[in-house]
C-alpha cells in the first residue's frame, strides 16, 4: 500500500501533461515538491515510472500501466465532486427511498413523476417492505429515509427504535373487509362479535394477530380463536383472496375504495371509529439530510392530501 495516494494525484498530472513542470502549475505547487512526490512513489512501486530525457519525461510501460489505472478513477472522481457541489445548490442525484409495499406501488410513481418535472435531475431508487425490511436498511445507511405505517411497525421487533425520528405525515383507516358474495352469503348483516368470529379469515401472519387487534378495538375482546384459511404476507394477495371470496381480511380501506364504492368489497362496521394507522417519515435521529431530501420531503409533504390520505395534525 502506499503511503499517500496524493502521490498518485501528482503522478497523474505529471503523465498527463508530460513534464513537471507543467503538472506543478496545474497542482499550484512548486517544481521541487513534484519531482520528491513522483520519486517516492517509484521508490515505493520499486519501479521507475519514467524515463527522464532533456526537459521531457517518457512514460515506462510500468508508468503506463498505473496510469491505465488511476486515468478511471480520476475522471470518475472529478464527476462525482462536481456532483456534489452541484447538489448543494439545487436537487441533483439519487434518492433511496423505502414504503410500505402497497403504498409504495399506488402512489409513489405519481409522486416521482410531478417531482420530476421540477427536478429532471433527480433519480430515484424505491425500496418496497414493512419496517422489519425497511428500518435496518435505514440504520445501514442503505436508504436515506422511510415511509413507514404504525401498523405494521407493531408487528415486527425492530430493535431500538430511539435511533429513528418519526414524523407523521398521513393515516389511513384499517378495515375489516369481505367480498359482496361473501357477506351475503356468510355475514348477512349481522356485526355482532359472536357472529364475527366464528367466519374465515385470511391473514399476515399465523397468529392472525393483525385481525385479533381489529377485534379489540371495536369489542375489546381479548385472547380469541379464529379461523385462519388463509396467510400470506402480502396486502395485495390478502386483497385478492377477498375478491375470491375466501373470507374475511385486514386492508387499508384506500387501497380498496374503489371496489367499496362498486360494492364489489364491503367493509364491516361496528358502533366504534374505524382502526387510523399512522404513515410516518423516518429518518436517523442525527442524519443531516441533503437539500435533495429536504427538497422532496417538503413537496411530498405539500402534496400528500393529493393522494386521498388525511393529514396528521
């Protein structure tokens, strides 16, 4: 290893210009601090680097070599720090982004497209999951921020949740939900719990513990057996399973609000409020965002009532 790359910076110029002293004018250094700088790294290569003639330095093939491979890693860093300085004035660059699968795949590629007819610069990158996927993503640094839903949150062990700040940005209401042939064959208007529980049900999870909080809310009805036909960890198979009749599931009512307004899918409601589940922007307590970040989340959250979800205080 060698034991300053700035070495390999003067060398660079050094065999780009061809001769020292017009790489010293380019480093704004003196002709002396080159030639010591290029002779330490042959020094530590064990291999000369050029061949000195009168007033003109000619490349070895070992001087052609490394320059083969520092020429890439130059060009590609002049890029990338001039896109950083770009980004400081004005949104430039990639951001990653994780949501909720459904989410996600409803709303965000409208999101993207307004946002970027005010900056074509920037490009996305949209990581789809529950905070059990998303949340360590976030404390690797592997996504800038999250949307996630309380909900789900609840379902999963996340670890320490003081390393995120969560702002809240929307709800959306939770519902219990069936298809029309099912509830006139199955429901048939009765809402009551003993009727209730005694259905089929599709869940997330195999403890259908997503379900069983929907009965303590509108009951308060605790330590309940149901009869789970189906599970699977998917919002838009739990959805499907209910246009199929399977039985009964949890799913954001937005999601399915225009199946519910076709009375194709039908809700079912008791004398309590419907379940609210937070959305919330995550981020890392001691992040400090880009402007590229702030320049989004602000116009995401100017524009999230566009999408039809309510917003948090």
């Amino acid at each position: 290893m060698l034991k300053s790359l700035d070495r390999l910076k003067v060398f660079y110029h050094v065999f780009d210009k061809g001769s020292v002293i017009s790489a010293a004018k380019s480093l704004n250094v003196s002709q002396s601090a080159v030639s010591q700088s290029l002779q330490k790294l042959e020094s530590e290569t064990k291999s000369p680097l050029f061949t000195r003639l009168y007033k003109q330095l000619v490349p070895t093939a070992a001087g052609e070599r490394l320059f083969a491979t520092v020429k890439p890693f130059m060009a590609e860093l002049d890029i990338c720090l001039k896109t950083l300085a770009q980004s400081k004035v004005q949104p430039f660059g990639e951001l990653r982004i994780g949501s909720p699968m459904e989410f996600g795949k409803a709303y965000f590629p409208g999101i993207v497209a307004a946002f970027r007819k005010q900056y074509p610069d920037v490009t996305f990158y949209l990581k789809l999951g529950n905070p059990g996927t998303l949340l360590p993503m976030l404390k690797k640094g592997q996504i800038d921020f999250a949307l996630v839903d309380k909900f789900q949150t609840q379902k999963h062990i996340i670890g320490n949740h003081d390393i995120y700040h969560y702002h809240p940005v929307a709800e959306e209401k939770i519902i219990l939900a069936c298809s029309k042939q099912y509830y006139a064959k199955s429901i048939k208007n009765d809402h009551s719990f003993k009727h209730l529980m005694i259905q089929n049900f599709i869940s997330y999870r195999k403890d259908a513990q997503n379900i069983k909080s929907w009965f303590k809310h509108h009951f308060n009805k605790l330590n309940i057996h149901l009869q789970s036909v189906l599970t699977v960890d998917s919002h838009q198979a739990i959805i499907s399973a209910i246009q199929h009749h399977v039985g009964m599931g949890i799913v954001a009512s937005h999601i399915v609000s225009k199946e519910i307004k076709q009375g194709k899918i039908i809700g079912i409601k008791t004398s309590k409020a419907e379940i609210r589940n937070q959305i919330s922007l995550t981020q890392l307590q001691d992040k400090i965002p880009t402007l590229t970040e702030k320049v989004f989340i602000k116009f995401l959250l100017n524009n999230i009532d566009l999408i039809g979800l309510q917003i948090e205080g």
